[in-house]
C-alpha cells in the first residue's frame, strides 16, 4: 500500500469517526453525511489505487518502454 493511498484512508476514517462522534453526541442526524463522505472517500481511493496500478503494470521501464 502507498503512502498516498495510506493518507486517503486515514483522511476517510477520520471524517467518517469525526461523523459518527458528533451524530452520538449531539443527536443530531445530518452528520450522517459525514460518514457517508467517509465511506465514498474510501471506494474513491481503492478505485483510484486500481485504476494506477493497472497502468503501472502494462509499463517497463521509464516512459514505458524497455
């Protein structure tokens, strides 16, 4: 797992706890949007992960050529 994938999934915990704590706390059910933030952060990044891995793959090389 790369750093940048690492940071997407922490940045996605984050909202989606931040989300869930002030739903408990205050009651109040609009901060149901924050965990629904967190949970499309996170398929965005593994969607983005495969998407950059897949182009990887089909390189050799620099510039993909060997």
């Amino acid at each position: 797992m790369n750093r940048p994938l690492m940071l997407a999934f922490f940045l996605a915990d984050l909202v989606a706890i931040a989300g869930v704590l002030l739903w408990v706390f205050t009651g109040r059910p609009v901060f149901a949007v924050f965990v629904a933030l967190g949970v499309v952060t996170a398929v965005g990044a593994v969607l983005t992960a495969r998407s950059i891995s897949k182009q990887n793959a089909g390189q050799t090389g620099i510039g993909g050529t060997s």
